[in-house]
C-alpha cells in the first residue's frame, strides 16, 4: 500500500457498500486466445492490506465468486505464527506464507489448487528478504513470482531502497525466464503510464509515479517482458486497482493502477484475458484476475 498522494477529491472517506452481493455468474468469462484457445488456467492477485483486517471484511469470498487456480495475497502484514486458522487452511488449496521480520509488515501469501514442483521465499537479496516480499512456485510449465515491490515513501524517504530493488529483481526474473517462462503479479507500487493513474500532473514528485521508478517498469518490459492488462487493453481508461480512503476516492473512481500480471513475451500467444474486479471490496485495493491457456 503506498503512502498517501495528491488527489483532486476533498469529500470524506468513503464507506464501502455492504449491501451489493456480487453473484458468482458474475466473474464468469469465455475469454480466449488470439487463436481461440479457451481459458484453463485462472490467477487472481489481491493486496489486501492486512490480512486480518481483510478476512473480517468477507475477502475471502474471493475464493467462492472466482474459484482461482492460484490466489496470491500481498501485504499480509501477519507472521505465519499469528494467522488465522481460516487463512492458514483453506480446503482445496496448499497454502505458502512469506512474512517479514518486523511483525505486521509486509508479507506475501500463495494458495494454489495444484502442488507446486517447488516453492522458493525471497530472491536471494537479504535485505529485500528480511521484508517478506517474495514467492515463488514452480509449475510444470512456467514460474510464478507474487511480490509486494517497495515503495518510495512519503517524501520518497525510500526511494534508494526502491532504485535498489528494481534492478536486482528484474535480473531475477530474467534468470527464471530462461529456464521456463514466467508470470509474475503483485502490488508494483507504480502506475507506468499517465493513463494508469486519475490525476498524473499531481504526482509526479510522489511514490508510485516518479521518473525513476517508471523508468524502472519499462526496462522490466525491455528485458522481454509485457504488462498484459496495457497489451490487451492499450488505451483503456479510468483503470485503476487502489484508493485510499480518504476523499471518497473509490467512489470517484480517482485511483493508481498499482496491481499487475506481467507475463514473458512468449507467453503472449496463450493471454486470454486481465481483468480488473473493482466490485469486490476488503482493501484499499481491488483483486485482478489473469485469464490464460497453459
């Protein structure tokens, strides 16, 4: 979740709807590839800052209305101790935590339908690992990696951190993508294009829309790699996937693309799909789901 940013609202904080049920048939999709491939393979990716907060707000409702393949969860802000019996076991699902080594901080969790080859925790960057911020399966035929990417802060006080990470992690992701392909998803706390973001010339000095850390998203797509939603959907606007609170923003929809599915370039043929659910509420952000053919 990223610290708080300009916005062009000054209303109060929002109150979430309690009384729109989404329906199950509602999430349903017969997306396909190019070539008429069907689905058979969906991914969805939430941070849900905090997961206990999240789970007295009914997110894991998720699990009912999209039936996902993989579920990946970021900025847990648990340690694996301290989770709920309803997080740590969720029928039909293994089930993977990452946490950071400050308590309530951070955190990633995966849940998956099938039993990854392998699993891995971090990217072999202590300082990046000591914070919880990665995890990644293994799969017959491609790598997952959900990550929660640092933010710059407010008054970019971390945004060396932030220029720290960039690099490294994309030189990880590159060494993956060699042996398999890969997808990868999370909150990447930047929006890359003006059109990611609801008021863009007001937070060019701000985390999430800086030069740097754009700059840094578009060597990630150099180095062989594609923003699914942006390929699917290049100027579609008014896409955004957080909120804060404040200023009844959701409800204004003046938001950030914050949350992705960057997918290997050859991965590309078997898209069918990247979908934004902003009906579904229990963070400031809202699940994406990745529709694929694998």
């Amino acid at each position: 979740m990223p610290p708080k940013r300009k916005q062009t609202a000054t209303d109060d904080a929002p109150k979430q709807n309690p009384n729109k049920k989404v329906k199950k048939e509602d999430f349903d999709s017969d997306a396909k590839t190019k070539d008429g491939e069907p689905w058979n393979l969906k991914i969805v990716s939430w941070n849900v800052d905090g997961v206990r907060a999240w789970l007295k707000k009914d997110g894991m409702s998720v699990l009912e209305v999209e039936d996902p393949d993989i579920l990946c969860l970021q900025e847990t802000k648990c340690s694996e101790k301290k989770l709920p019996d309803e997080i740590k076991n969720v029928k039909g699902y293994k089930s993977y935590f990452v946490e950071a080594k400050t308590e309530g901080y951070s955190g990633v969790a995966l849940y998956s339908k099938v039993e990854p080859i392998s699993v891995k925790y971090g990217f072999d960057e202590k300082e990046h690992d000591d914070e919880g911020r990665c995890i990644t399966a293994e799969y017959e035929n491609f790598y997952l990696v959900t990550t929660y990417v640092p933010n710059a802060g407010k008054g970019l006080m971390t945004l060396e951190k932030r220029m720290d990470w960039d690099p490294k992690f994309r030189k990880y992701l590159k060494e993956l993508d060699e042996k398999k392909p890969v997808i990868m998803c999370g909150d990447l706390n930047v929006s890359h294009k003006e059109i990611d973001l609801a008021n863009p010339k007001g937070n060019k000095k701000n985390a999430g829309f800086t030069q740097e850390e754009r700059d840094g998203f578009t060597e990630l797509l150099n180095a062989g790699f594609v923003d699914s939603f942006r390929h699917l959907y290049p100027d579609k606007e008014k896409q955004y996937t957080f909120w804060t609170y404040m200023m009844n923003c959701r409800a204004r929809n003046i938001g950030w693309r914050l949350d992705y599915f960057v997918i290997s370039e050859r991965l590309v043929p078997q898209l069918c799909d990247n979908l934004i659910r902003t009906s579904l509420y229990g963070s400031d952000h809202c699940p994406i789901t990745l529709l694929m053919h694998m």
